[in-house]
C-alpha cells in the first residue's frame, strides 16, 4: 500500500514499521512524545495513530505506562496494513511464503466453490479481469496490471459463495500490492500465469469445479516461485 503524506500516517507508518522491524521489540514502550516531535504532530494526531496500533494488536495501552508493543503472536496478521508492512519489514522473503501458503490454503477451495455459486455478472469480471492482465501483460510491475489482478482475485473470493472467504480479500489485495511496491514482479508476465487466469475463469464459468480449484492451486505455486526467485536476485 502506498504511504500518505499526511502527517498522521507518517506517524503510524514509523511507528508500525519500527515495530514490524523489531526496533520496538515485545514489551518496550513507544516514546510517543519523540515521535510527535519529530514529525511535528499534534498529541492529538499521536493518540489516533496509537489507537490504530491497538485495534490491529500491536500495543496495549496501559496507564503510566503509555503503548507497550505486544508480541507477534498478538498481532492482528490479516490487516492489510500490517501485512503491508511486513512485507516492507527485514523478513520479506519470510512473510511471502507465509501469505503464499495462506493463498494455497483459501483460494482453491473459493474456485471450487465459485464453479458452483458464481453469478454471470461474476463470470464476466472474472473473464474481464483475465483479459485486462492479457491486455497489460508487457507492464505486469504496473498499476494497470495490479488492478486487472486485483480485481481478478477480489471477484473469485465474492464467487465462492462464503462471506468468510469474500472478507479476505483484504488481505490478498494487500499481498498483490505489496509483490508490485516491492518490485517482486516481472516486467512481462508469465504466459503460464495468464494462461492460467483464463483456466479458472473458465472453469468457473463452465461449472467444472475441479478444474477451477486446480487452474487455482497452480496459479499460487506458480506466483510464489516467480516471487520467490525475484527476491533472490533483489
């Protein structure tokens, strides 16, 4: 996610990075005022971006004590903008394989599910977006590219039926994002990629459930090897 300019998410992003990074370990206290100093923020402006830390598990305001960082097994792992953040953070090649063994856990069951709930509306922005990826394939690291994807993923998620899986599209545009900001992307597509993104819309469209989950299931492998060879070589 790209970071605004505001003087509130400067707050929150040195603040969420410095912890994603370990530069506010487990247990240490945030020294609110320095922050505030530094960026020329506001108390006001200080407290809200605490606040945002706490509601994704990243402190706990105590009194006296003011905002102790938590350790990672209390962070909220799904947002977005933490997500984000890790990807940012020292352990990039880490949390890839963690998201990607998430996507491999979510997104071939929702294609099965999609080949039997989609709607038409939903088999044409699925075909749509494949499209747009084809259309946009020689800029695959650009904006244009990630949107035709985004918007690939996001409507699989909705197709499956279950609220539960459309909820996490959050989290799996965060991850698209976050290949792009990090340039984990190719300039030119895969054609294996492509190839595979008109499968699942097909197989979608054409109510073949088994073919959707695995066109599905070989499209995450395929985009964790690729991601995980670009972060080699960065």
């Amino acid at each position: 996610m790209a970071v605004s300019t505001s003087v509130h998410d400067r707050v929150l992003d040195a603040w969420g990075m410095g912890i994603v990074s370990g530069a506010y370990p487990p247990g240490s206290r945030i020294a609110i005022g320095d922050e505030v100093t530094a960026a020329n923020a506001s108390r006001t402006v200080a407290r809200e971006a605490v606040r945002v830390l706490e509601s994704m598990g990243l402190v706990t305001v105590k009194r006296r004590a003011g905002a102790v960082v938590n350790p990672p097994d209390q962070w909220h792992v799904f947002d977005p903008q933490l997500i984000a953040w890790r990807l940012r953070g020292p352990e990039t090649a880490a949390q890839i394989l963690q998201l990607s063994e998430l996507r491999n856990a979510v997104e071939p069951t929702a294609a099965r599910l999609a080949a039997a709930n989609a709607t038409p509306d939903q088999w044409a922005a699925l075909t749509e977006a494949a499209i747009g990826l084809v259309a946009h394939s020689r800029a695959a690291d650009a904006a244009d590219y990630l949107a035709a994807d985004i918007r690939f993923h996001r409507t699989l998620l909705q197709a499956s039926g279950n609220p539960m899986f459309a909820a996490l599209g959050g989290m799996v545009e965060a991850i698209l994002r976050g290949r792009t900001e990090q340039a984990l992307m190719p300039s030119t597509a895969n054609p294996v990629a492509l190839r595979l993104h008109g499968d699942i819309a097909a197989a979608v469209a054409g109510g073949d459930a088994a073919a959707a989950e695995a066109a599905s299931r070989a499209l995450i492998e395929e985009a964790d090897q690729a991601v995980q060879e670009a972060a080699r070589q960065s």
